[in-house]
C-alpha cells in the first residue's frame, strides 16, 4: 500500500512558489471576511462600484471561503511581480499599455498555486487555487495574510516592495500557522489622491469606479466625455496612482518580474484600427475586453489618437474621418470627437 505523502510545511510551499517567481507569501483564517463584504456593500450602495461584478456578483461567496471549499482551515495567499523596466515612449501618435497588462501574470501565478494545491491533497486535504477569481476577494485575504497593507490608492502596498503584484490563494481545509498583520505604511501621504487624473479615489482606500480609467478602458459601451481627455495616451490600464506612491517608486525596483512580457509598453493605436476582429484578440487576448467585442478595443485607440496625434498626421486623420463615415454610431462618435480635438490643438498653435 502506497505511503500518503506528509503535508508540505509553509516553508516547502514558499520554496515551490520561488520557482514560479513568486516572492511573498503569508496565511490568513479561513473564516467570514466580515470587513471587506462590508467594504463591497458600501460601494455598491453608493454607486462607486459602478457596473463592476467581479467579486460584487455574489459578495457571501466571494468573502466565505469555506462556500469554495468546504471545511476550508487556512487561506494561503501568495504574491507575484510584475514590474518591469519601462522604455522611452515614441512621440505623437502612440498608446501607452499599464504593467499589469504586457504580460498574463496571473497564468503564471495560478500555475504555482495549482502545484501547492496538489501536494496538499495529495496530503489527504482539501485544496484549490484562485488567482484573479470572483469567488474571493484577494486584497482582503492578502491583508489578513500580512502581506501587506491597503494603500490609500486601495492597492495592497508590501513592505520593501510596493504594489506591483498580481494576488493569488490556495483556500484549503488543512491548517497552516497564520501570519501576524502588516501595519499602515502609508501614514499622512495623500500622493495619490492627488495625483489621479481623474480625481477617481475619493477618500482614502475608496476608489469611484465611474472616474477610474483603468475601469473605463474596460467597460462597454460610450466613453464618458468628460473623461476623455484625462485618458491621454492610455490604451488599457492606469498606474498613476503607484507611478506617485513612495514606497512604490522608491521600492519597486527591489522585485522585479522575471518574465519577457508578451506585449510591450508601447503600441500605434492606428495600427490597431487596422487590424481584424481575429487579430485584435490574437495580440491582445491577455486583457479583459468586454464581450470580447474587439469595438471596445478601437474605441479606445480612436480617443488616444484624438489625444496625440498631430493635424499633419494624414494617416490618423483619414482613418478617424472614415470612421465618421462607418457604420457603428458609436464608434462614428469618437472618431468625430477625436478629430474635433485634433483640429482645436492646431488652431491653439497657429499664429
């Protein structure tokens, strides 16, 4: 009769995330996360959830982790880096991508988890990994497995390191000793409330999902209008309020990612209205685009263009005119809003 393998202590699963890239890595109780279904309920009272599900779909499941694993004991959270070096970005016309977004990190940390999750049944306990999953909120697990603690920008900020991870857990019915807290680094910094180009954190750890960019690039739909301008050159994703956090920029650089990212920092949004639907979600599959509907994607590249692109820049203004022209009334809108700024930045330079 075969031997059942010994549980793996916290230390061998912290050596076996290590070849995942992973570099931080805690405990928290299984039990109700009483604060952060709180957390949910207000902002979706208030309207600042917006129409985000995610983990406001079902907020009972999303923070009882014994309703994804029954009998659950200890939540095993597990923090991955995503940060890497940026390049000079090209001038004029050009889209800018977050850095979360170059690379599907969360493969990555879903694969390390899955592998601690299979000792650990093989163990004789119960055990399943969610990385990026709306059956647990992963910044309050995190919390409570002192890793870090919440920003004011409502990122979770480690110690040493800043907040350029991706969070992961293994909810699992065995009991592993957990980690102490992790204090408030924060202290009276209010750089990130300050510096959102929206405004979008309204009070401290209380983002209003209506203003946030990194939001609005993902939610269908028409863009709001007064927000278009804050875009910039935004493609997909915001990481301004970390570019301004201390910790962060002072940090960052201690952890870095380990992997080439599949997209780089940079991308010409006229290309990407060239490109097919198929194409589109070849290159850029590794986001979350509504509906898959690739629409989404070229309404974002049109306001950029609208924001960078210079008059003389024939290409882009022929492609915005067309698409005035086109068929879809909401991408005919942008594309007119596009070239309304384009022609009023001229006009403010001429003499």
């Amino acid at each position: 009769m075969r031997a059942i393998p010994s549980l793996p202590t916290i230390d061998e699963i912290k050596t076996e995330l290590a070849t995942f890239g992973i570099t931080h890595v805690g405990v928290a109780p299984a039990s109700t996360m009483i604060r952060a279904r709180q957390a949910l309920d207000d902002r979706k009272q208030s309207g600042y959830s917006d129409t985000m599900s995610f983990t406001w779909r079902n907020p009972e499941r999303s923070t009882t982790p014994e309703m994804s694993v029954e009998g659950a004991q200890s939540v095993i959270v597990a923090a991955l880096p995503y940060l890497s070096e940026d390049t000079e970005g090209p001038t004029g016309r050009r889209a800018h991508i977050a850095r979360y977004a170059r690379t599907d990190h969360y493969s990555i940390l879903r694969e390390g988890l899955r592998s601690v999750a299979r000792q650990i049944r093989a163990a004789g306990e119960k055990a399943v990994a969610f990385a990026d999953d709306n059956a647990l909120v992963d910044r309050e697990a995190a919390y409570r497995a002192g890793i870090g603690w919440f920003g004011k920008n409502a990122n979770l900020l480690i110690p040493g390191a800043g907040s350029y991870f991706v969070l992961g857990s293994v909810i699992t019915t065995a009991r592993y000793a957990e980690s102490g807290p992790v204090p408030d680094g924060c202290g009276s910094c209010t750089r990130c409330l300050d510096g959102c180009p929206t405004g979008a954190i309204v009070a401290p750890g209380v983002v209003d999902a209506r203003r946030c960019l990194a939001w609005l690039l993902q939610k269908p739909g028409t863009f709001p209008h007064e927000m278009r301008v804050a875009l910039g050159d935004r493609i997909y994703g915001c990481d301004e309020c970390q570019e301004v956090c201390p910790p962060t920029i002072r940090l960052g650089h201690r952890a870095m990612s380990t992997v080439s990212p599949q997209l780089g920092e940079w991308v010409d949004p006229l290309e990407m209205l060239s490109m097919s639907d198929e194409e589109l979600l070849e290159r850029f599959g590794v986001w979350y685009i509504a509906e898959r509907d690739p629409r989404w994607l070229r309404r974002n590249a049109v306001i950029v263009i609208g924001n960078t692109a210079h008059h003389t820049d024939i290409d882009a203004v022929g492609a915005l005119e067309a698409i005035t022209k086109g068929d879809d009334l909401v991408l005919a809108e942008h594309a007119q809003w596009a070239l309304n700024e384009i022609n009023s930045r001229a006009q403010q330079v001429s003499p």
